[in-house]
C-alpha cells in the first residue's frame, strides 16, 4: 500500500531522517518553486514534462529483457573493485531505478547504501523489493539537479548512461553537485555510452521484444550536439501504444576527462567494458566507465 511504501521512501526534500536528514534544502528551479509563497507551482498537468520524468515507469522496465541478475551482479564485482568503500561507507547510486545495484550491494553487506531516483514507481518497486528481501537501502525521491549535499558520502556510481539528460550547463552543475557530495578522496564510478563507438551506426531502426511488448527506434545522432536523439514507440499486447522522443547528450573520452576535470574530479581509470577493467578500446568500447576521485583543492 501507498502508506507502507512512503515510509520508506523519503520526499525529494529530505523529509525522513536516517543518511539523508542533513540534507541543505533544495537549491535550483523545483526547490525555489516550491519555496516560493507568492509563486505556486503550476499543476503538473499544466507543466511540460522533460523526456526523463515521464518515461521511467512500469512500462519502461518492460523494454529491458537485457538486464539480467547475472549482469548486475558483475556490475557490482566491479564497483566493488572500483570503490572499495568500508562496509559501513555511505554510498549514493544516482539514478538508481529499481535499485538493483544498491540491493546487491545491501545484500553483500553495506549498511548504508542510498538510493536516489526521480522516478517514484521505479523507486517504490526498489523499496518493495528491500523489504520483501530484507535489506536496507535508504531510497531517496529527488531530482539531480537539486542535489545539494556537502561531503556526506565515501562513494557514488552513477551507472547505465544516467548522466547527460539536461543541457550542457546543467550536465556541467550536475557533475560539480556530485563532486561536492563526496569527501575529498571519494570515488565516482561514472557509466555512459561511448560516443566514438555509437556514432558508427547511426542513424539506426532498432526493434526489439520486450515483456509482452514490442519495441521500434529510430536512432540519429546530432553531430554539432552531440546528442543522440531517440524516437521510440512501444507497442503492448494489450492494444496500448506510447511514443517517446529521448535526447541524451553523449560525450568522447577525452571530453568527458575534462568535464569531470572541471568539476573537482582526477581521474583514475577508465574502461570500455565491465568485464576487464582498465582496459579502454577506443571506438571498439561500447561504454565509457570512469573511475574518479575528488580532488583536494
Ligand atoms: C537508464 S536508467 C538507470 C537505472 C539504474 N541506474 C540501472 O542501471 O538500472 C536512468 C535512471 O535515472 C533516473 N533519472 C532520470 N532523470 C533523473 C533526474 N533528473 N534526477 C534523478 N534521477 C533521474 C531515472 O528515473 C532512471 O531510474
């Protein structure tokens, strides 16, 4: 039930005690609206809606039969490797879903593992799961570009290109917010498509079958962006059909170590695949997965 949940999610304005209950109040655009007494907020119904606010529901999690326990838990082998956090370490999974990393690492024995999101259907099933298997993951409702915690955790991933949604400036304070949140020497294990392998063979038609639904793309990529831009529709057994235009911003190694460079970060190994770490092939990588650290200044 929706009373049994909300008790362990917290609000996207730190609400509930435990990790999260130092959290500075919400800074940026939804903060100060909500703030504001002579400014209400618009109804959501009146609000247009960014790509990644509506789309990561139910219905998402349907279009990803590549995601299996087998390939989590290697992802996790890694970030433990990558991290190496102390057991009792506060750790953030930035834009965790369902939370399939953070529980994995619940269930290897951290005990203080949070799990922000701005998706409540994603996290409530993440917070569902916790309870039905007996971990404890703190799951916190918010939005990247509100984040404001001040070197509160030892470690942080951000994983399955989660990163690179806003605009450049906002994908640039975004970073910098994740960097603040860390305390001098903690690790970012940051995961993205790689542009140079991507661009390849693009523009694409891709269609898959996912659960009880079929998916097609059409994949294009904007050059003088570098945003790929992705028209989806899904088309469900039920008769249901929904379309989706997703725009995420990609970035090449070398842009990517200066983004993070910027933000207050050095970095300390990349690879292009989860299974040989510090191994980067090129535009042979799939993926980019950078191992940072925060800098002293
Ligand atoms: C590609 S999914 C990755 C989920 C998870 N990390 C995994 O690997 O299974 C991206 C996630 O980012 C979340 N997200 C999107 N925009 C966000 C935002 N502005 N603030 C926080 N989370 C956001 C989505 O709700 C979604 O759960």
């Amino acid at each position: 039930m929706v009373e049994r949940v909300d008790a362990r999610v917290q609000g996207p304005r730190g609400a509930r005690g435990s990790s999260d209950s130092g959290s500075a109040p919400s800074v940026g655009k939804e903060g100060a609206r909500a703030g504001a007494p002579h400014a209400p907020a618009r109804p959501v119904a009146e609000r247009s809606k960014a790509w990644f606010e509506v789309i990561f529901d139910e219905d998402h999690l349907r279009t990803l039969p590549q995601v299996t326990a087998a390939s989590t838990r290697c992802e996790v082998d890694f970030l433990e490797q990558a991290l190496h956090p102390d057991k009792d370490a506060e750790i953030i999974d930035l834009g965790c879903g369902i939370g399939r990393h953070a529980l994995e690492l619940a269930a290897r024995g951290y005990s203080k593992v949070t799990g922000f999101d701005l998706s409540l259907p994603l996290l409530i099933r993440g917070a569902d799961e916790s309870q039905r298997r007996g971990l404890k993951v703190n799951f916190v409702h918010g939005d990247f570009r509100e984040l404001d915690r001040r070197e509160q955790y030892q470690a942080a991933y951000c994983l399955s290109t989660s990163f690179g949604f806003f605009d450049d400036e906002t994908n640039r304070r975004v970073l910098q917010s994740i960097c603040r949140s860390l305390r001098v020497g903690g690790r970012l294990l940051l995961e993205v498509v790689n542009r140079d392998y991507i661009v390849r063979g693009l523009p694409a038609r891709l269609g898959w079958e996912g659960e009880g639904c079929l998916v097609l793309e059409e994949v294009e990529f904007n050059f003088y962006t570098s945003r790929l831009h992705n028209r989806r529709a899904v088309v469900f057994m039920d008769g249901r059909h929904i379309e989706h235009v997703i725009s995420i911003r990609c970035y090449s190694l070398h842009e990517l170590g200066k983004l993070l460079h910027h933000a207050g970060f050095r970095v300390l190994d990349v690879s292009g695949h989860w299974a040989h770490r510090g191994r980067f092939f090129g535009n042979d990588s799939a993926a980019l997965i950078v191992l940072a650290e925060r800098r002293g200044e």
